[in-house]
C-alpha cells in the first residue's frame, strides 16, 4: 500500500474515531433516558477532549489533520509534504483532495455509527432542535439582526 493510501485511510479512521466520540457523548448528555442525561456542558467538553486525543492517536501515520481547516492551513503556511515519520507524501493537489475527501467520508461515518448507536434514543426524543444539537450548534436565543 502506498503512502498515499495509508494517509487516506489513515484520515478516514481518525476523523470517524473523532465525531463517532464527541457525538457520542453530546447525544449521551441530550437525548432523555441516557445514563449520562444531564451531565451538563463540563461532560461534554471533557469527552469532546478525549474524542480529539483518541482521533489523534488513530490517525498518527497522516499526521492527525482531522479537519479540512488543518489541512489548508498547512498548506497555506508553506508545508511541503503530509504524513508522519515514513509515511509522507510530497504537498500536491492530489494529496490535499485526497485528505480533505477523507476527513468528509470519516466524518460522515462517524456521524452515522452516533446516530446508530443511540437510534433508540433519537426515536424518543420529541424535540427536532436537540437531535440537532446532537450534530450542530446554534444560539440558544436567536436573533437575526444581531
């Protein structure tokens, strides 16, 4: 396998790793009838923590971007080639789409095995604006004008 290949994979896993654990805990705190409902913004942010080490720690051979912020930050700072000890490629067009398509495929992975995970919970959960908020944030006082 190429180095090319292992980063893609490497990116898809990582980023898969990172939304399915911070998904996860958002929706433990939310979602009614969840052990964890309730624990309040420190749970999340502290799980949010972990989701972001063991992301990390899944997708060390690419250099753990994560996010396509990460990747063209790099590249607009002038890197010249992705991944870690061995496993690098030279910076190019074709890396960069390859890795930003695979953050995208790993975080939609992620995001579905969350919402497999806690399918149940979704069912008996009445209010559409917290299994939103189980993938997205908003204010929690809407005002357009400002």
């Amino acid at each position: 396998m190429d180095n090319l290949a292992i980063l893609f994979v490497s990116e898809i896993v990582g980023t898969a790793m990172l939304l399915l654990l911070g998904g996860g805990v958002v929706a433990n705190v939310i979602l009614a009838k969840n052990k964890g409902f309730g624990g309040g913004w420190l749970l999340i942010n502290f799980g949010w923590g972990l989701a972001v080490f063991a992301g990390v720690t899944v997708a060390y051979a690419s250099g753990a971007h994560l996010n396509p912020a990460v990747t063209v930050g790099l590249v607009t700072s002038g890197a010249t080639e992705f991944g870690a000890g061995d496993m690098t490629v030279p910076v190019g067009a074709l890396p960069v789409f390859a890795i930003i398509g695979a953050q995208l495929i790993g975080a939609f992975l992620g995001a579905v095995l969350v919402f497999l995970a806690y399918k149940k919970h979704f069912d008996a959960e009445a209010d559409a604006g917290t299994k939103l908020a189980v993938f997205s944030t908003g204010p929690a006082i809407r005002s357009y004008g400002w």
